[in-house]
C-alpha cells in the first residue's frame, strides 16, 4: 500500500467539534499525513494493540512513508490499562528520549485508545494525540469526546483525564481483522445511538444488518453507519463536555449493563451487557409511564436482529457465573454505579425510540428498586 495524503480522504463536515474525524474506507494509508498536518511533532510515538501491530504493520509503517515513528505495542486485553501498564509506557517514550515535542498516535481498540489517550494527556504535561481506532466500538464510542483512563483496583476507569485528540482517523477496512463477536459489540452502541437521538437511523442500522452480518467489515453500509453514530456522539459530547447533563443519555443501556459486567467480574461481553441493558431500561421506561408500551418490544427486536442477547439468560457467560446474574444481585450492584446519587439509582430513559426523557435538563430519572427487579425478572 501507498501513502495517500490527508488531500485524498474526507474527513466529517460541520461536526461540532475541534478536531476533524476521517472516516473512509482505505484511509489508514493517510495516516503519517494526517499526523504531519493535525499533530506535526519531532518524535511521533505510536502506541498499538499487539494484535492490530500484527495484522496492520506494514500499512502503518507504509502510511508514514520515511518519516522516522517509534511503535510500541500493548498485549490484547482490558487487564492492560492498568497504572502500571501506562507508567511503563510513559518510561519507555523517555528512554526514547521523547521530549514536550512529541505526538502519540493510538492504534487499538478502545483499551488502547484509553491508555494512550492517558499517556499522552500526562506525558510532559500533555502532548497532542491522534486516535485510529480498530474495533467498531472504538470507532463509534471511544475514539470521540476526549475521555481517557486506566483501571486501577477500585473500578474501571476510575483513574483519568479528559484530552481531546487532534484528529480521529477512522479505516473500516481495519475491522476486516476483527472476529464477528467483537464486531457485534460495537453494533450494541449504534443501536444505542438511534434510541437516545434519531429513529431514521435505527432504521438504516436494521436495513443494513444482514449485509453487515454476510460481509462484515467489506460490507458498502459500514462507513455511512460508522460516519452516522460518529455524529451523534459528537453532537452530545460537544454540548456537554463535562457530563453533567446531556452527556447522560450515552448511558443508555448502561446502568445495567454496568452491574452485569461487574457481578460477573466483566466476564461477559460489554456489547452483549448492553444489548441487554437496553432491553431492561426500556422496559422500565415502559413501567413507569415515560414510554408508550411497545418501546421494549421494539429495541429487543432491533438487538436481537444484531445478533445479541435481549435477556440475562441469553448472555454468553460461563455456567459458573450465571448463578450471579439474578435480578435481585443485578438490582444490588446498580447501587455501586456512580449514577446512585442520593437514595435512587438514576437511568437515561427513552420516551420513544429517537427522544430521550429530559427530565428538565437532568437527563436521567430515579427509579425505585422494585421496578427495576421486575424489568430484570
Ligand atoms: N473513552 C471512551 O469514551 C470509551 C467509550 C467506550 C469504551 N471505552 C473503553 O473501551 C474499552 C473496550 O474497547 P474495545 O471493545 O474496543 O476492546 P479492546 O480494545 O479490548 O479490543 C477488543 C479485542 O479486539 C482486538 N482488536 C482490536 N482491533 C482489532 C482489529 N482491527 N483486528 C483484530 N483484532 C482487533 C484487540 O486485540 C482485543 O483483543 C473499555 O476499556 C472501555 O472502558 C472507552
Ligand atoms: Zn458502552
């Protein structure tokens, strides 16, 4: 492969944010340009997941044309974004020699776009970042909105920094690599992204899931799908930064997704909790009277014509660990989630598919144990 310049590939217009996303198919080969342009820096250090290393090597190396990149690889795994993992990192960016005039390019699923994102918003105070992401998860969730962390023994995420990268390169050809499974798990967050802000969407995501489940990552609907959640996303975060408000309704699904993924020490799949979450919240939206009846019905259609999970007992979970997953242990562990503010858990429900309840500007509404056990039961 080639080089292409950052003239060749289109990035996302009118997003309403302060660095362009490249979406296209190919556009990995514009890579070492679009860093030159958006994130020119002395030393370029590339931090990629060793499976992605592996399968994308040379097309990386071949983006950058001469340009001299130093690549440093992180081992497969959510075990890696770890303190440890990114002090190890950060030491070796000095070993290099890397100074302040440095950029780090991230190349992984979101794992890595997590970890890097963190090395670089605190090597020497902070230094720019670009961020391809590899998964489809990655693409549609963790590459956009600045949010990057590691895991240190108290929880996930619960060590990081808001840094926004200087530019998104997104290649859907890179998902050609990616097994099936994983691919599902990001098509869990797109569905979410039709729920919580645009119906017509939804729509596009189920009229292209059997071309998408017969091609894969080859498949003509991907990059507009891709491009399409990337707007959403992008329109949330851009109007609440901070997650203080909009940025809620992300959660979507969530709440329980969260207490599945933490009974069963994230034994599971983050795409197959939240395709179950969203079942589960819809329902309890339905419960209480925010949405009309149907709306469950609807989302458990459009999650199960993905290919996931729409009840606890669909999970693929080792035997062992079903035993945890009742909905009274689910119930429990929603009240560990950091949305448990005072006495009631809090959920981002849907009114309709496309419309989030406002709740006058909180974005997320109380409910009562009780109702959460029988829309888990
Ligand atoms: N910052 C955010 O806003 C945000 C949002 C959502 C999720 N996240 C984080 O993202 C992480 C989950 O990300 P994920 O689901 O992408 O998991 P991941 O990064 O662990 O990747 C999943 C697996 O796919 C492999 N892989 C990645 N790209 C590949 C490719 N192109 N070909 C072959 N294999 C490939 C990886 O080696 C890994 O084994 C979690 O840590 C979560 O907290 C962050
Ligand atoms: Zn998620």
């Amino acid at each position: 492969m080639t080089a292409r310049t950052v003239g060749d590939v289109a990035a996302l217009r009118d997003l309403p944010l302060e660095y362009p996303v490249f979406v296209e198919t190919g556009a990995l080969a514009a890579l070492g340009d679009v860093v030159h342009a958006f994130a020119p820096a002395h030393r370029i250090g590339i931090i990629a997941d060793a499976t992605v290393a592996q399968a994308h090597g040379d097309a990386i190396r071949a983006s950058f044309g001469g340009m001299r990149v130093d690549l440093l690889t992180v081992a497969p795994g959510e075990q890696e974004k770890t303190r440890e993992r990114w002090a190890q990192l950060t030491d070796a960016l000095f070993a290099l020699e890397f100074g302040r005039d440095s950029t780090i390019v991230a190349i992984g699923g979101g794992v890595v776009c997590d970890l890097a994102g963190f090395v670089a918003a605190t090597f020497m105070r902070g230094v720019p970042i670009v961020q391809v992401p590899t998964t489809l998860l990655a693409m549609v969730d963790a590459s956009v909105g600045g949010k990057t962390a590691v895991d240190p023994p108290a929880g996930k995420n619960l060590v990081g920094a808001f840094h926004n990268p200087k530019a998104v390169l997104i290649d859907p050809l890179m998902l050609r690599t990616l097994p099936a499974s994983v691919l599902r798990a990001g098509l869990a967050e797109m569905i979410k992204h039709g729920v919580i802000a645009d119906a017509a969407y939804l729509e596009a995501i189920l009229h292209a899931l059997p071309e998408i489940a017969l091609r894969g990552a080859d498949s003509e609907a991907l990059p507009s799908l891709v491009a399409n959640s990337v707007r959403i996303k992008a329109a949330v975060v851009a109007e609440d930064t901070r997650e203080d408000g909009l940025r809620q309704i992300l959660n979507f699904g969530h709440t329980i997704a969260h207490a599945i993924e933490r009974l069963v020490d994230y034994q599971v799949s983050h795409g197959e909790a939240v395709a179950v979450g969203m079942v589960v919240e819809g329902r309890i939206a339905e419960s209480i009277g925010l949405a009309k009846p149907g709306l469950a019905l609807a989302i458990a259609d459009s999650v199960r014509r993905a290919g996931l999970p729409t009840s606890i007992d669909g999970l693929s979970l080792r035997p062992e660990l079903r035993s945890r997953v009742s909905p009274l242990a689910v119930v429990r562990a929603t009240r560990g989630d950091k949305k448990a503010r005072g006495g009631l858990v809090r959920y981002a429900l849907p009114r309709q598919v496309g419309e989030m309840e406002a709740a006058e500007g909180a974005w997320s509404v109380p409910v009562l144990d009780e109702v959460v056990e029988r829309a888990l039961a």
